[in-house]
C-alpha cells in the first residue's frame, strides 16, 4: 500500500516543498530510504522505528520503501521524521486519514515518540500556507512561531502518540499565541549615554545610523571604540513589521528565534571567522554572519586581523545586499542588508606613529593596513578617526542619551523613505539615484574640487553624495548646500584629529 505526505525541507533560508511517500509491500523484511537524504534524514529510520513501537503502533516486518520527491533536490535535517511516520501507519494500514491531502508536517521524532522543535518552522508555515494547506501540524515548542503566519491553521502536536486523534477529526487546527516580534531594543539595553567626549564619533554614529552608512573607526586601544559600536543599535529606528518577519524568519532557519534579542540584529564575529562563516557556505549551504546581521549591524572588531580572503568575500554583500552561494546544480541568494561597522588599530601596537611610544617600522604599518584593500575601504561610507579621550572628557558628564538621538535619526529615516519608497535608505541609493539629488552650485562645485583634488573614485564620489544627502536629510534640507559636502568629505577622513 502506498501513502504520501506533503512535508518541507530547508534549502538555506528557504523552505521547498517534499513528499513523503512511502510503500509497504510484500518481501524480506527493510527499510529502504530514497531521495537525497544527508545522514541526518537517514537516520530517521532507526528513530521511526523506535517511536512507532514506544507508542503502541505495529512496525511492520515487510518492504518498507521511503521516497522523499523531487529526487533532485537534497533533503536536510530531522524535520521529516513525522511525516515519514505518519505516511508508514497509513500505508500498512493501521491509520486512516481522510483530511491528509488538506495539510503539511514538519517535526522530529525522539526515540519515545515526542516530539522536538526543528528549525526553519516560520518558512515552512509561509510556504504551507502558499501552496494552499488548511493547516500544518508541528511539534508543540513550534506552534507560537508557526502562528506569526497569518491565513493558515496550526495542529501543536506533543508525541505521535496523538496523531490517531487528530486522524479522527478530535483536535481542530488552532490558533496559538504569536510569538512577539522584537520590532525594539529590550528596556536596560547600552545607551549611547556611555560614550562621553568623542563628538566627533558621536555624530559620526548619528550619521551612519540615519543613512544605513557603512563606518570604519581608527584608533588607539581604550579609545572607545568597541562601546561605541555596541551602541549603535540603541540609536537605530524601530524594526517595521515586514523587517521583523524578515528577521525572525532567518533566526528561525538557523534554530535561534527563541533566544533571539530584542530589536535589530547585531553581529560581532571573532576575527578567526572563515570566509563561509562570514557570508555563508557550507553543503548545504547555511546563513553566515552577514545574514544574520540582516536588517542590523555587522560589527568586525581589529578589522586588520581578520583573514583578508574573509573581508574580500564582503565586497559583493556590501554593494547588493544579498550574497549569492553557488553549488552543484544550484543557486542560492541569501539576504544580508546590513550596515558594517569596523574598528582597528592604526599600526600592530595600536599606539600609531603619532605617539612618540610607537616602534612599529613603516613596512610593517603598511603591512598591517594593507590588509585592508582599496576595494574594501572604498566601498566603506565613513572612514573615521579616533583619539583617546582625556581625563576631563572621561570624568565628565554623560552624553546626549540614545533616546534623543533616535528620534533625529528616525525623523531622517522617514524623510528619506518618502523620497526612495519603504525600507529604503540613502545607503541604497543606486549611483543614478544619488547624482539626481538637489545639489546647490556652491556644494556642485566643492564636491568637483574634491573629486580632482583627493582623485576620488567614482564610487566614492557617490558615497560622498549620499553621506551629504544624509547629513542634509538630518537637519531637514531638501537641497545639499555646501556645508553638508564639507561635512561629508570631513566624514571620509581617516586622519581627523
């Protein structure tokens, strides 16, 4: 006899459609499982088997023979241990379920029959819902985030010992509580308060945070740059409800919507990381730290230390947002449109030349620096410098608090969302888009100046375009005069003192 359940697989963040059929036929007793399944889906087997016999159903000593279609596409993780069950006591006879073709499962089975949260639930419930199911049945730990999905009913199912139940139309597909989208920051979250002194790095994380900007900090060791860089999220604009679900949806792949924190993502890989850690990889390919840092922050600290082939792979995600990950017979795209914030040292001691302490040799200052490429810092917004502050600044009082600053920011942000459209930023700007901007002769003329004068790149002409467009967007202008340029070129200088 032969029974077919419609089930999910992860293919990176991406949930695709499977069918799990199985055949119970005649001959010498084995359990045959087909259909490009990695070692985590073969062994489903042994747990099946297990799981039938520890919660009173029969194991039947015939030909067993799982298929999981379309054969092309391999199939990950132990998500399709349940409807691999379900289809084998329908198939030998023991289940009959007549509203089977109406719904999809997705669970793991544990050797007694209960049933274990798997990742990637909230894709698969989108996906469910687009192909038309009625309902999905999921392990109970997944009903709150399989009801963020919205038009589709949720079967919170505990042990397979319940399935007969639910075949007999005794359990209604529900509507659990949604789990909460974290749109802000949790209350007691780092304020920007902390940072005292530094105004120029102040406004340089104002400036960045408005426009989605990319920033480099340069500077000596206790300068502050790290706690800058973990205040950063305090000043960004709420996460909007689309964003949110675009958040919790990669969290979700990759097992971590549960302990995810509030607010936007950030991201703060050790320096060891490898390239496929940084923007993903691996078979099958897996989200790496740049798209998990989606919609937030990607922080690289000691950016100089960091393997360069790993800060390379960077240069696509930093101009597309989206990375793109090719294997055998396929392609996936990963978003990643995040905003980077780096921090280094300006030589191997920290101190730089300019600290008479220093006794670094300039071959092994530009040995140290080179590790960051032409290309990479091109393609950074704001290259900025750092100083230690002094004792005064360090003893006085508190900063400008991130609560403050967020609404200037926000106010930017929506300026800027009604002039490119929803989720848009000046950091998106395409070239054509950032050379339409209302430039004043003065600042058209500056900006010329600069271009031969610092033998700009086209690139980074136009980023200087778009931090200027930004600075003017945060004190309300519609027409970058030419202080705002100043600003901006000001911004992109690495020896600021």
């Amino acid at each position: 006899m032969l029974a077919t359940v419609r089930t999910f697989t992860l293919d990176g963040i991406a949930a695709r459609p499977v069918r799990a059929e199985v055949d119970v036929h005649r001959g010498l007793p084995a359990f045959s499982l087909v259909g490009l399944p990695d070692a985590a889906v073969r062994e489903a087997r042994e747990r099946v088997r297990a799981a039938l016999a520890n919660c009173g159903f029969d194991f039947p000593m015939q030909r067993i023979v799982a298929n999981l279609a379309p054969a092309s596409l391999r199939k990950a993780g132990p998500g399709l241990d349940l409807p691999i069950a379900v289809a084998l006591l329908i198939a030998s006879g023991q289940l009959e379920w007549e509203a089977l073709p109406r719904l999809a499962m997705v669970g793991e089975l544990a050797l007694d029959g209960t049933l274990r949260p798997v990742p990637g639930v909230l894709a698969v419930a989108e996906a469910a819902r687009e192909m038309g199911a009625e309902a999905i049945a999921v392990p109970a730990a997944n009903g709150r985030e399989a009801a963020l999905v919205g038009e589709i009913g949720v079967l919170a199912l505990d042990s397979l010992a319940q399935v007969p139940g639910l075949a007999a139309g005794e359990w209604r597909p529900q509507r659990p509580e949604p789990l909460p989208l974290p749109l802000t920051p949790a209350p007691g979250a780092p304020d920007l308060a902390d940072l005292r002194g530094q105004a120029h790095l102040r406004y340089a994380l104002e400036v960045a945070a408005a426009g989605g900007h990319s920033m480099l900090m340069v500077g000596p060791p206790g300068a502050g740059k790290s706690l800058a860089a973990g205040r950063l999220p305090s000043i960004l604009p709420p996460l909007a409800a689309g964003e949110a679900l675009e958040v919790a949806r990669i969290a979700s792949a990759c097992g971590r919507l549960g302990d995810r924190p509030s607010g936007r993502p950030f991201r703060a890989p050790h320096h060891t990381v490898s390239p496929s850690g940084l923007i993903g990889g691996g078979n099958p390919p897996r989200p790496g730290e740049a798209t998990l840092a989606h919609r937030g922050v990607l922080f690289l600290d000691e950016l100089c230390e960091f393997h360069r082939d790993a800060l390379e792979a960077l240069r696509a995600p930093l101009e597309a947002g989206w990375v793109s990950i090719a294997r055998a017979g396929s392609v996936r795209r990963l978003p990643c449109r995040f905003m980077l914030l780096a921090a280094a040292n300006p030589c191997p001691c920290g101190r730089g030349e300019s600290d008479p302490e220093c006794e670094c040799a300039p071959l092994d200052v530009r040995r140290y620096q080179g590790r960051l490429s032409g290309a990479l810092a091109d393609r950074i917004d704001l290259l900025v410098a750092i100083r230690q502050p002094s004792a005064a600044e360090i003893g006085g009082p508190p900063g400008e608090p991130s609560a403050a600053v967020r609404e200037r920011v926000a106010a930017a942000r929506e300026r800027q969302e009604r002039r490119l459209g929803p989720g848009r930023c000046n950091a998106e700007m395409s070239p054509g888009e950032a050379r339409e901007c209302a430039l004043a002769d003065s600042a058209a003329a500056l900006l010329a100046g600069a271009y031969s004068r610092r033998r700009l790149s086209g690139r980074a002409h136009d980023r200087v375009l778009r931090l200027a467009r930004t600075v003017a967007d945060l004190v309300g202008e519609e027409t970058i005069e030419r202080e705002q340029v100043a600003q901006a070129l000001e911004l992109r200088r690495r020896d600021h003192d």
